[in-house]
C-alpha cells in the first residue's frame, strides 16, 4: 500500500501540480497585497469617503464594505488573467503548432557532442582499447587542423 502511494507521488503530474498550487498561491498573495494597497485606496478615494468607512455604507449601524468586494474582484481579475496570458495561452498555442506539425526541429549536436557520444558508445561496447580515446582524440585534431606544406 505505502509502495503504491510512493508511486502516486511520485508521477511528474503529481508533483508539477504541487508546484504549480504553490506558485500560484504565492502570485494571488502578491496580486492581493498589490490590489490591498493601492486599488483598494483608489477605490476608497473615488466613493468620496475620508478614514475607515470610505468604500462601506451602513445599514441600521451594520457596515457593507463593498470597497473590500470591488477589491477581490480585481484581484480575481488579475490572477485570471495573468494565468491565462502567461500559462495558458502559450500552452495551447504551442500544442496547436504541435498538432500541425510546425514545431522547430532540434538543433545538431556539436562536433564535440558527437565525439564525447562516440566515444561514450565504444566505451560502453568495451570496443575501446586502453587507448582508444586518445587515437579518436588525435584522430578528430588531425581532421581539424590544417595541411601543412613542406
């Protein structure tokens, strides 16, 4: 049982969505404390209220702070839309190219990239000799170096 939970955890899309709740709780704590200083205030200033019971009405002594409501609202907005334009858009832009096949082949590896993997295969073979790595080594600078003329 405990093995089979190790299993569930341990799975890419367990731990990328525990990633990504952490990521954006912590972005609607920077969206809140940014709507919390500065919209709200706004907020408050436009309805015309001076101290704490601008952006409220009361109704028989009971305050109705609809600054506050105003206030989550943008709040909402904005993590919206900031995950929309920066996570989601992308995404479903790049699995369309994708499906139609547009995606940019890879890039070629390198000719040192191609050495160190051949070398890796005749090691892993046990094709190479004892020195072997220093007869490909020479052989690649004898390819790259220049004729010399006598």
């Amino acid at each position: 049982m405990l093995k089979g939970f190790k299993d569930f955890i341990m799975r890419g899309n367990v731990v990328d969505l525990a990633v990504g709740i952490v990521i954006g709780a912590a972005f609607t704590a920077v969206v809140t404390a940014f709507t919390s200083a500065f919209l709200k205030p706004l907020i408050q200033l436009m309805s015309g209220g001076q101290g704490l019971s601008a952006g409220a009405f009361k109704v028989r002594g009971v305050p109705f702070d609809w600054a506050s409501f105003i206030n989550a609202c943008f709040t909402f907005l904005i993590t919206a839309a900031a995950l929309y334009f920066l996570v989601v858009y992308p995404l479903n832009r790049l699995a369309e190219r994708r499906a139609r096949g547009e995606e940019p082949p890879p890039t070629a590896p390198s000719e040192e990239v191609k050495l160190l993997t051949e070398i890796r295969d005749a090691l892993v073979t046990g094709r190479a000799a004892p020195g072997a790595v220093n007869d490909v080594v020479a052989r690649n600078e004898r390819q790259q170096a220049p004729p010399q003329h006598q």
